[in-house]
C-alpha cells in the first residue's frame, strides 16, 4: 500500500495538503436526501463526516489504518470500516454508494476495478444512486505534476513553514502513472511516497460499469457538473442499478 495512505506521519498531513474544496460541495449536492451511504474509499473520512453532519447513516471504508485512525477521531457518528472495496460484502444495501477523491484510480487492474464495482452494485439499493470519480487520461494531468509547477512552501499548525511538491513518470502500457509526493520540513525533515494510480478509458470504465449491472444516468467532465467533453478533467458516472 502507498506510503501516502499507510504511513501516519505522511497521513497526518493528507487533509492539510488536500482540504475540503468545492469539489465535495457539488459530490453532496449528488447524493441529496440519501438515508444511507457507503463511502468507499473514504480515506481521513472527510466526506463521510460532512455526510453524517446532514442527517445520513453512513458506513466508510478505506484498507489504510493510518487514515482511517484520523477518521474515527471526527465527531461524527460514522461506522468505519477497516477493509477493500473489491471484496467488501456488508450483507446489506445503501442508498448511495460513493467514492470520492479519485480514490477509484488506486485500483490499477481491469480485475480489481470489476471488482470493485460489483461491490457498488451489491450494496446499492434499487432505485439507489452511486457516483465516482477517474481522471481523463487524455487530459494528460500528469504532465503537470512536476516539481517545477507543483512546488510551493505553505504553513502548517504544527511543522510551521513546509515546502511541498510531486514529480510523475510518464504513463505506461496498462494506464498507471508512477508519482512522488514530498514534504521537506524546516528542521530538515523530508517525507516522501512514491505512488501508483491508473488512469482507465472512458470505454474501459463505461463498459465495465454496465458489465457490473450499473446503469449511468449521466456522465459528467468535472466535479463542478460540468459536461462530459473531449479533454475534459475528469469521468464522473452518476446512476443506478441496471434493469
């Protein structure tokens, strides 16, 4: 497991490096008037706490201990969940099936991506509504994570002053970019990951997503409900059960 999830120095700083943003104003807007959620992927469990703070009963999943160590230090009463998506079966059904933040790229093989949305499909409740988000490889995204574009020193409430940046390789055969993150505190302290996330095809995503028994209402390009068009950032697929 990447080092960025596991590791609890390096999850310590995840929420300062990736705050809440307008991105998960409009992912709420999404799954409004849900009773239930399963958050897959739910990492320090920022979205599952906004979602339990709006009334929902949410169960939030993520296989990395460290962020789920400062999820379950959130108020909120959420059911966290130390375990994969691919193979999770809670014998029950939700409302909404969700992941956020990307995390949907951690699966790096067509057999765990299946998996994981057969997961979705067998615990989303007819008439249910499940949403995720994976980047558009054409959009290339990676070719910005340099250090030369990404580095900036930002003050954090504890370390003070840290100095931040990534630097990716280039795409290989199977759509997985290789990329480094890294922290240089002022007491000469430098953390850093190396990481992996695939970057599938729209046809690949859409065709296992109807595979999987899913059907997509609708395609967005951003996680601002902007249209699905070429080069857009992202694949948002919005929907419900097939059939």
């Amino acid at each position: 497991m990447d080092a960025l999830y596991q590791d609890p120095a390096l999850a310590g700083l995840y929420d300062w490096d990736n705050p809440w943003t307008a991105d998960f104003d409009w992912f709420l807007t999404l799954v409004e008037g849900a009773g239930s959620v399963l958050d897959l992927g739910c990492g320090t469990g920022i979205f599952s706490a906004a979602l339990a703070a709006r009334g929902a009963k949410v169960v939030g999943v993520d296989p990395a201990a460290a962020m789920l160590a400062i999820a379950r230090a959130r108020p909120e009463p959420v059911d966290w969940l130390e375990a994969q998506a691919q193979w999770l079966d809670l014998g029950r059904r939700f409302q909404a099936v969700v992941m956020t933040g990307h995390a949907f790229q951690t699966l790096l093989t067509v057999e765990d991506r299946v998996a994981c949305l057969a997961t979705i499909a067998r615990h989303l409740d007819p008439g249910g509504r499940f949403f995720f988000d994976s980047r558009n490889p054409d959009a290339r995204e990676w070719e910005l994570w340099t250090p030369l574009a990404t580095r900036e020193v930002r003050l954090h409430p504890d370390f003070g002053l840290v100095e931040r940046w990534n630097a990716a390789e280039e795409v290989d055969m199977s759509g997985v970019v290789d990329y480094q993150t890294h922290y240089r505190l002022q007491d000469g302290r430098h953390w850093q990951a190396r990481s992996r996330i695939a970057f599938p095809a729209f046809a690949d995503l859409a065709g296992a997503i109807g595979a999987a028994g899913l059907r997509v209402d609708r395609w967005y390009g951003d996680a601002a409900g902007g249209p699905l068009r070429a080069g857009c950032p992202d694949f948002i697929p919005v929907g419900t059960l097939s059939g």
